[in-house]
C-alpha cells in the first residue's frame, strides 16, 4: 500500500491566500466579476424587451377622407404602431420596408370612405417587414382592434349601424419576406454574424498578447517593421477562416433549414468580408490594450455579450430604449444582421444594404486607427 | 572620427517611474572588436542593448551606432544589427527553417532561398531544418537563434546572454565562431555571467545599478582596480573566512570550491590583517588576482555607492 500524505489545513489555507493575492493583482479579472453582472442587469432588466412597442409605420393615403384621417391619428394613438410617414407611391413603400425603414406600411385604397359608408367593407392593406416574425407578432394581433377602435369614434349617430358590424373594414395584412412565420429564416442568417464575432474577435484578440506572452514580440520589434504592416498582417489570414464558417453557415442555411435566399450570394460574401475585417481589427485592437492572453479573452466576451443582445440577433432591436439602440448602432453585428437577412429574405441589392455596409466600414476603420495608434513600436 | 567605432554613445539614461535603471553610460565599441558587458542581473546591460538597437526610448542620451544616430536613426540601425534577446524569442511552432525564411522576409533579403539554405549549412542544421523551432535543446535553439540573427549579414551583433543555459561543450563552440566571425570584421556586444567568457573578449565593461564602473581589456580592468589578493589552503576555511570578513583591512573573502581568495585594496593593511591567521595551519600565497575577484570587488563597492 502506498502511504499517503494526510489531508493539511494549512496547505490548503496557503493556496486559498494564494489565490486571493493573485485576484487581487489581475484587476481585469476582478472587474469582470463586478462588471459582468451589471452589464447582464442592465441590458436584461431594462433594455431588452421581447413585446417591441411604437414600431415605425408608414401610411400610403390614397384616400384623403375623414375615415383615412381617423385610421392615421388611431394608429398615431396606438401602443405599437407609431406614424413616421406618409408615402405616396407603392415603390416608396416597398424601398422603405426593403432598408429596415418602417417596420410596416399601411394602405387606405381609393374610394376608402365611400366604400365603408356603402357598407361594402373596403379592404386595408397592412404589408409587415415579418423577417424577425417576433418583432411584428403582438403588433399585427393588435391591428385589428386598433384600427376598429379608430373607426368607432367617427361611426356614430346615422352611421352608428355600420359600427355594430362585426367588421366595417376588410383587414389584409401581408407579412412580407418570411410570410409564415418561420424564426429558422431569421436565426439561421443572423448566426453567421454571431459566430463571425465571437471567433474573429477572439481569434486576433490572441494574436498579439500572444507575442508579448511568449517572448517574440521582442525579436519582432527589433526588426525594421511598421505597425500597420504586422497588424494587416495578422488580420488578413483570418479573411479565410472567416470564409470558410460563412460557407459552413450558408450550406446549412440553405440544405439543412431551407432558408430562402432571395438577394446575391456575391454581394453576402462581399459584405462578410467587410464584416469579418471589422472584427478581426476590433481583435486586433484588444489584443493591443491587454497585457496577457486572458485579459484579451474577457474583453472579447465584453464585447460579444452586447453584440448578442444589442444588435437585434437574440431580441427585436426595435424593442430597446433609445439608449440601448444607440449602442446597438455602433455594433457591427447590428448591421451585418440586417444586411445578411436583408439579402438573403428580402433579396436587397447594393443600393438597400450600402448604407449598412458603409457604418460597418466606418467601425472597422474607427477601431483599427486605435489599434496602430495603440501598438507600441518599443517594448516600454 | 566616428566611422572606426561600431558603437560610440555617451549619456545613455533610461528611467522606469523613478527608478534609473541605465544612468548616463558612454561606451564605445570599435569596429571588429568582441567587447564583453557584464554585471549583476538588473544592472541594466538589457535596457541599454534595447535602446541601442531601438526597443527602448532612451530617456537621455546621443551619439552613433553604426554611423547612424542612435536616437532617430533606430529604422537604419535595426537594419543592420542582429539581436539576440537573452529568452529564446523565435516562433517555437515553426520550423528552423520556416523561422529563417520569416526572418529572411522580414529584412527584405534578396536571394531569400540560397540564403536561407545557406544559412542552416553553415549552421550545421541542415539534417533538421524541419525539426519545430520548440522541439530543440537549448544548445540547438541558441544556434538557430545566432543564425538568424546573422542572415541579414549584420555589422554589428548584440548578444544578450546568449550562453545561459548552454553545456560547456556548445558553449565552448559558439565562442569559437564568434570569434571567427569578428575576423570576418563583425563587431559584437555580449552580455554574459561567465568569467571565462569575459577572459575571451577583447574589452570589457562592468555596470551596477545602471552605472559604468570599470571597462578596458580584462588586464586594464583588473589593473585599475587596484586588489592585491592571497590564496589560501587549508582545513576550516569556512570558519576562517567569517572571521576574516570581519576583519578591518580584508575588503572580501571569497571561497572558490575548496580554497579561499582574500582581498583588498591596501596591501599592507591587507598583510597586517591577515598576520594573526598566518599562524593557523594554512597555506598563505599571494597571487594576481582574477576578473572574478575584481568583479565581486565591484559589486561589493557598488552597493556602498548606489544602493539605497
């Protein structure tokens, strides 16, 4: 039998004030046990909200009668819907749904009032932006009742009989680009984002906490080397990898879960590759501020979690607060989201995505500006 | 004239927060020339071969190193100088000759290939250059680490502590092909802990907390210190030795293996001093003394002058 050492308190005690000292040296660390917490508070408790209210609607009036003026002001009046616009012609409204403009467009036909007063139950065109089907859900089982409602204030007196019908107007609503609903057609594409982040932003966060950890950044340092030729350097491979999950995501997108893929592939690959640029020099410029390989871990994850659940993916970006939004606008997720499922389900050409493409742009040039401003040429 | 010297800086400072770690070193070294740095760890002999090739910023400090300025020229300096860092700073998940190649590209060298291929025979690495640069031994990591430090045929090598942790047997190699290659006309600047390896360079310079306390050729540096040192053998040195420590007029007593060195820098009070030992069953011997004995003697001194 071999004779073992008994169980010591004070041995154990020595590795428990071990540790203590060492968490209270590693402040990143330490901040991330008060900061994740919070954060996860913050945008749980009070930024995401699965019942989005005051969507933006816009209203085709055709029919410029007290009856189409009384449906505006009741969907102005309404919990979910908020009026942004009027429109005028039918490409107005599709190139509004198309960029993520309004959320729904509502149409009161020619002859609207004549045709209610006639009792002949004027049809209303309700068209929803339905590619994320949880974002219009609760708004569309309300339109009826709002719209009704509406009509009710003004159906009084003689015309008080047509009120006492069940339905004095007929609802058509369209739920345009995922017409049934299904939330595959949403995640699926929204899933190449989320994973791009997660793995380009880790994978050249590492890239030069690694040289500094490992000893190499010295050798690398002392040769003649400028700091944009090694921080493009580093990102540029990853292009690749990022390609390769792209192609992964968008086989299975289409195979697996039959996501329609109505928009160019081309014109998806080359926003990807913007996208995948932007995170790899959102990587690249942790991986300048953290001092080791695991402080560049935790500020992936710092930013992963907001990408997750400020940009849309996860919860109706519609359903922030202002606040949250404004953060969400500055993720590059939030725009490859609607970039991504604008091509593939709304079949979005350059023109409806460049605006996107351009913030996407705009960040990664933002970030990698830091990132060789922040990448020392001397080991001081 | 500048141009007949590899190094020539005065001033050299360098502080970290309030401490100065290299304060104010002026050094020359000659084209050619194999010239030995050496001191205690953290007596800044790093800090100042990072400036020197442009790692660091030198808080303070001017002049040339290969003709160009030290402090604004450090683009044309790393072009032309091989350091070596004292940790092995090459990619262990590449191969030798994956490593050679990366740093054959990074400095532009044109015939990259036969420069490469050059470089491993001449290495004696040829049978391994697919071997992973973190597979090797220290010895064989070291002689990848010189080869690539050399292929872009630089003028002047700066070597920090590059025989720490080698076998006598390697070390006793790479000495030989610096010397080999200082006759070819390179001109090297070693950090090192070996005496033997100080004996071997043709100048030296000792520093202590950032200070230059002595530099010459190991004859001039032992000479100036000015240490007259016995030898003594005998039983009970150990005992001997506290009790000469103590003694006023014996600057230090140092055991090396089984016998013991004595020293200070007043003979005769030294002689007076040791006079009641003599008695004792030992064999008292005055010799010359050694770079060791000079080195401990300044370390020793230096502590009195700079330490806090």
């Amino acid at each position: 039998m071999k004779k073992r050492t008994p169980l010591s308190f004070a041995r154990f005690w020595a590795i428990v004030i071990k540790e203590f000292v060492q968490m209270r040296r590693d402040r990143l660390t330490f901040g991330m046990i008060i900061g994740i917490p919070v954060v996860q508070l913050m945008l749980f408790g009070y930024a995401i909200n699965g019942d989005p209210k005051r969507l933006p609607t816009a209203v085709l009036l055709a029919d410029s009668s007290q009856f189409g003026r009384t449906l505006l002001s009741a969907l102005k009046n309404s919990e979910y819907f908020t009026f942004v616009r009027e429109i005028h012609t039918e490409a107005e409204a599709e190139g509004a749904l198309a960029r993520g403009e309004v959320q729904f467009v509502v149409t009161v036909p020619e002859n609207f009032s004549r045709d209610l007063l006639r009792g002949e139950k004027p049809a209303i065109l309700v068209e929803a932006d339905a590619t994320d089907p949880s974002a219009t859900g609760n708004a569309i089982a309300s339109l009826r009742t709002v719209l009704n409602g509406g009509l009710r204030h003004d159906l009084t007196g003689p015309l008080a009989y047509l009120a006492a019908t069940a339905d004095p107007i007929d609802l058509r609503v369209h739920a345009r680009y995922n017409p049934e609903g299904i939330s595959q057609y949403n995640i699926v594409p929204g899933l190449m984002g989320v994973v791009l982040t997660m793995t380009m932003v880790m994978i050249t966060g590492l890239a030069i906490t690694r040289e500094r950890e490992r000893g190499t950044m010295e050798n690398l340092l002392s040769m003649p080397t400028r700091p944009l030729e090694v921080l493009l350097g580093k990102i540029v491979p990853y292009i690749f990898v990022g390609y390769i999950q792209v192609g992964l995501i968008l086989t299975a997108a289409r195979f697996l879960f039959h996501v329609p893929m109505a928009g160019s592939i081309p014109l998806l690959l080359l926003a990807a590759s913007v996208f995948i640029a932007a995170n790899l020099a959102m990587g690249i410029t942790f991986s300048t501020l953290a001092k080791n390989q695991l402080q560049a871990v935790q500020m992936t994850f710092f930013f992963f979690l907001p990408s997750l659940l400020l940009s849309g993916f996860m919860f109706p970006f519609r359903g922030m607060p202002g606040w949250a939004q404004v953060i969400g606008e500055v993720l590059p997720l939030t725009h490859f989201l609607r970039i991504v499922r604008g091509i593939l389900l709304k079949g979005n050409g350059f023109q409806e995505v460049a605006l996107q493409l351009w913030q996407i742009v705009l960040f990664a040039l933002v970030v990698l500006t830091v990132g060789v401003k922040r990448y020392r040429k001397t080991l001081d | 004239m500048t141009d007949s010297f590899a190094i020539d800086v005065r001033g050299m400072t360098k502080r970290f927060g309030e401490h100065t770690v290299v304060n104010g070193i002026d050094l020359q070294v000659r084209r050619g020339e194999v010239y030995g740095f050496l001191g205690p760890n953290g007596s800044g002999k790093t800090t100042f071969i990072r400036m020197l090739c442009g790692l660091l910023a030198a808080d303070a400090g001017e002049g040339t190193c290969l003709g160009f300025d030290v402090i604004n020229e450090s683009e044309a300096i790393k072009r032309q100088v091989g350091y070596m860092t004292q940790r092995f700073s090459f990619y262990e998940d590449l191969s030798i000759a994956e490593n050679l190649d990366f740093v054959a590209r990074m400095y532009g060298i044109p015939n990259r290939r036969d420069a490469v291929r050059e470089s491993i025979e001449r290495l004696g690495l040829a049978g391994r250059q697919k071997q992973l640069a973190g597979e090797l031994s220290g010895g064989w990591k070291q002689r990848l680490a010189l080869a690539a430090c050399l292929i872009h045929q630089p003028k002047l090598l700066l070597l920090d502590e590059p025989t720490a942790g080698v076998d006598p047997k390697a070390r006793r190699d790479f000495w030989e092909q610096i010397h080999d290659l200082a006759g070819q006309g390179l001109t090297f600047l070693i950090t090192t802990h070996y005496m033997d390896e100080a004996e071997r360079c043709d100048r030296l310079a000792y520093l202590s907390y950032g200070n230059l306390l002595t530099n010459g050729t190991a004859a001039e540096v032992i000479a100036g210190a000015g240490l007259t040192t016995w030898l003594v053998n005998g039983p009970d040195l150990q005992e001997i030795a506290s009790r000469l420590r103590s003694t006023p007029g014996v600057q230090q007593a140092v055991a090396f293996g089984t016998r013991l060195h004595v020293s200070g820098t007043d003979a005769d009070s030294l002689e007076q001093a040791i006079a009641p030992f003599r008695a004792e069953p030992c064999i008292w011997q005055q010799i010359n003394p050694g770079l060791e004995d000079v080195f401990i003697h300044l370390m020793g001194r230096s502590k009195d002058n700079f330490s806090l």
